[in-house]
C-alpha cells in the first residue's frame, strides 16, 4: 500500500485498483488538522480508509508532528482505532 504526499495541496492519496482515497490536511505550528477525507465507495468494508488513516497518523507522528482529526470519519477511525492504543 503506498500513501502519497502531495504537499504542495495538502494531501495524502492512496491508489487502489485505480481508485483515489484522499485526505486533505493543513499545517499550522507543527500540527496537521486532517480536515477532509474522500474515499470511494469501492473502498468502503474493506478498511482501506482505516489503514490509510492509522499510517498517515504514524507518518506524521514519525515527523514531530501532531496530527489532529477535524474530518467527522477521521475523528471515528482516531477514536475506535488510534486513541485506545495511544
């Protein structure tokens, strides 16, 4: 699975079968407000979203920096899958 950074639009991507799940950032003082996220419907009940959400987290993490879930389907994948094992 390879996610992609675009800094230059704020963005993380992932490619799957030809499909493009999306997560829309801003950086401000070292932290990173995940602010909106598109995923296919194809991608839905496969988790790809959740992985993709988990490894941008740790990514970030890695970098010093604070990621903050603005997005309502970021701040459910941070809550039931990132927060308990934080």
């Amino acid at each position: 699975m390879n996610i992609l950074q675009h800094k230059e639009k704020n963005k993380f991507t992932l490619t799957v079968e030809n499909e493009l799940a999306t997560i829309y950032y801003k950086i401000e003082n070292k932290k990173v407000y995940l602010i909106s996220s598109v995923v296919p419907y194809s991608f839905r009940d496969r988790g790809l979203g959740k992985t993709l959400i988990k490894k941008i987290y740790k990514k970030l993490i890695e970098q010093g920096l604070k990621p903050i879930a603005v997005c309502r389907y970021i701040k459910a994948v941070v809550r039931k899958n990132i927060d308990k094992h934080s």
